[in-house]
C-alpha cells in the first residue's frame, strides 16, 4: 500500500495515493534507488535464497522492490494494491527494466479478507503496510497462510515520537472528510501472532523511522 493508511474504501484510497504519487514513487526510484528499509528487505529475502523464488508483495506499489528481487534472480513476482493509481508507472518501470513477462499485477484484492485468492509464494514482502490496517493480526495470520518460506516486512518504530506523529496525522486526515487512518501497532503482538502460525523471527533491524523484520516458517529453520 505504500502509505499508513486503511484499506476501507478503495475509492478514497485511491484518490490519495493517485498517478501523481505514484509518479514522485517512480521518480525517487530511478534517481535514488531504494530507501534504507527497502533495501533491508531486499537483502534479507536475498540471504534467504530468491534465486529461482516466487514472490509475493502486498501493497507493493510502483513495484520497485519487487524489481530489484527480479533483479537478483527472483523467477516471478505478483502484486496485491488497492489503488489503480500506481499502475501507469509500474508499468513504466517494469517495461523499462525488461520483466513484463514474470510480474503480475492485480488490483482490488484484500489479502487479509480473501487470502485464498492469492496464489502462495516462496517470499512474501509488506512494506509500510501493517500500519495501514487496523486489524493487523488478521492481515498477518493471511500473509503466513500464503507464505511458504519467508515473509519479510516493516512496520513504525513504536515509540512515543511515532506514535504523536500518527495521532496529529489522524486528526488532519479526519478533518479533511477521509477515512484513512495510521495504526502503530505492537511489535511484541505481531510476533505472537506469527508465531501463532508456525513463524519465528530469523533477522530483524530497528531503524530510527522503520523496523524490519524477517520471519520464516519453523520447519525451514
């Protein structure tokens, strides 16, 4: 989804996170690459073995990790959003990187409410997600049933300085008619609910704006 907010609502989601964001993604992309957590969460799907994976990327936006996965030998990616806004650029990118072939994207589909429309793959990435949905154990027990060995994702560093950030961007986002909403939600719950479904943390980074965290299933320890 690539911004903290709700899913209720694509319309609305849509009118926020619209081709002209889409188009500053794709821009910052191609003269800067990726940002610190991006290419954490590359490297850690890369220690885990993309070379030949599937992977899945829910709310991936304009796509750039999914190329840069591509890049380091991932077979195939698919790509869950809400918005269409993002499919303009994404198309760009992908056309201008050669990969048009083995990147699927599909918009509209809500992973936490109907996950057995996805098919399952070898890595799963969120990234700047789990924010954006306020029931985040319901959204996570989806992404492991769809996981097969990795699922890598960030999330806001729960401190009282993020936390006063989201309540004052709440409170404008509400005063401008919209229903989006940021979420902080605690670390410690959504080990427990991956856990829950047979995940274990396996790398995790705590940066100063965002946490990433690398978590694989049990049996593939």
């Amino acid at each position: 989804m690539n911004a903290c907010c709700t899913p209720d609502g694509s319309a609305d989601y849509a009118a926020v996170f619209d081709e002209r964001f889409a188009s500053r993604v794709a821009r910052r992309y191609r003269r800067r690459g990726l940002a610190r957590a991006e290419r954490r969460i590359v490297e850690y799907a890369s220690a885990a073995g993309v070379a030949g994976a599937s992977v899945l990327e829910v709310g991936g936006g304009v796509g750039e990790i999914q190329l840069e996965l591509l890049a380091r030998g991932a077979a195939s990616t698919v790509n869950l959003e809400l918005s269409p806004g993002y499919e303009t650029e994404a198309a760009r990118l992908i056309a201008e990187a050669g990969v048009a072939e083995r990147v699927t994207r599909r918009v509209g589909i809500d992973i936490a409410r109907h996950p057995d429309v996805v098919e399952p793959a070898d890595i799963v990435v969120l990234h700047r997600v789990v924010c954006c949905y306020p029931d985040v154990e319901r959204l996570l027990a989806a992404v492991a049933s769809r996981a097969r060995c990795l699922v890598v994702f960030s999330y806001p560093t729960a401190s009282w300085f993020t936390r006063l950030g989201v309540r004052i961007s709440n409170f404008f986002i509400r005063r401008s008619g919209r229903s989006y909403q940021g979420f902080v939600h605690s670390p410690d719950a959504m080990l427990r609910s991956l856990r829950a479904h047979g995940f274990e943390p396996r790398e995790q980074q705590r940066g100063i704006a965002w946490c990433v965290v690398a978590v694989a299933p049990v049996a593939a320890g």
